[in-house]
C-alpha cells in the first residue's frame, strides 16, 4: 500500500519549511496559509515529505504524479523482493557444445542479475550415469561463467539421476543491484520523504566467489 501524506489543507502545522528547486537547494520557511497560496498561484499542491521534521518539510507538488511515481517504486520493490526469493532452474546435458554452455551462462547470469537463486542441474539418462565426470566438467564450465556475478551456495552433489549445484548472487552482484537502485532514485525528479537528508553508505570489501573443487 502506497504510503499516504498530508496535502494541502489537510496539513496541520502553522508554519512549515516548503523546499523548492529540482536540486532541494531552495527552502523557505513560512506560514501554512502562505504555502498554500503560492502552491495555488503555481497550480500544485503542498504535500508534507518530512512530518517528523520541525517544522515539517513540504513539497510543491502535482500530487496525483508523485503518487504514481510512489506506487511504481513500490512495484519494483516488490518485484525485486518476489524474484530473490525464489529458485530458479537451468537444465544442462551431459554432452553440450561451447556454443550452448555459453547461451546457458548468459542464461544463469541474467537470473542471477535478477536476484534469484540458480539450481543448474544435469540429468542422467540410461548410461550417462556411469560417467559423471562428464556432467562434472559441463556444471563446472557453467559456474566459472557465472563466478563474477555469482557465489557457489551448495557444492555439486547427486539426488536420484540429477547432478546439481545451487549458485546465488555474489555480494559483488547485489552490491551492484543496490547502486543501480540508488542511482534510479537519484534521478527522480519527485523525491519521498526519505530523500529530504541525504546519507552516503560506505562500499563493502566482498570477497570473491567460492570455485568448484
């Protein structure tokens, strides 16, 4: 549920500090009554970003798109939230050419890229599992491909006639998606309360994803 702001006349404080300018370099503070004015002579509403602040920090705003570029945000939240949640399979075979070890590494980098985990599995037809060792050397090809984006979260192990390992974003790949977000909500040009003080976060050492033995 998007997140609901007093608007206009709804506002209770007497006075409250209206930040204007794309940059937020800009910021006065006056009387309700002549926000609300100025906000009417500009055909926008004053919508309350800070209400914890003292006194509370308002934006001029047209209200029915701030809403809606709230509600996106929140969609992609949740979609992001949905897609690291769940597993994803990709199937190999035991004899594969380069051309399709490649295509299932972009394959397994793309679901990786979208914050799910990756089940990549070989399953042994008739004879196939009297060699193993082939299948080994098609997984390992796969997770060498993926180990710039990618972390080994269970090594290679056998169920029944299915050889597979788990792979997970490696830090490196979530730190990227993080800065890809940051850097989506910096260009907006309608900032939520959470934008009105601005914080930095220091990059973490990572270290670098587990290879297969």
């Amino acid at each position: 549920m998007a997140k609901e702001f007093r608007v206009n006349r709804r506002i209770r404080a007497d006075e409250v500090r209206v930040i204007r300018g794309e940059d937020s370099s800009e910021s006065v503070v006056m009387q309700l009554r002549d926000a609300l004015e100025m906000a009417q002579d500009e055909g926008l509403d004053l919508v309350e970003v800070g209400a914890n602040q003292n006194p509370p920090v308002c934006r001029l705003l047209d209200y029915g798109r701030f809403k809606f570029i709230q509600s996106k945000k929140q969609r992609e939240a949740r979609k992001i939230s949905r897609s690291a949640s769940k597993q994803k399979d990709v199937r190999l075979s035991p004899v594969m050419s380069d051309n399709d070890i490649q295509t299932k590494i972009r394959m397994t980098k793309n679901l990786l890229g979208e914050g799910a985990k990756v089940r990549v599995f070989v399953r042994f037809r008739g004879r196939q599992r009297a060699h193993p060792e082939i299948a080994m050397k098609v997984l390992r090809k796969v997770a060498e491909g993926v180990a710039s984006v990618a972390k080994l979260e269970k090594p290679p192990g056998m169920e029944g006639r299915v050889l597979s390992i788990l792979l997970a974003p490696s830090p490196q790949q979530k730190e990227r998606e993080r800065q890809a977000k940051a850097s989506t909500v910096a260009t907006t040009d309608v900032p939520a309360e959470s934008e009105v003080t601005s914080t930095a976060a220091d990059d973490a050492n990572v270290p670098e994803p587990e290879a297969i033995k």
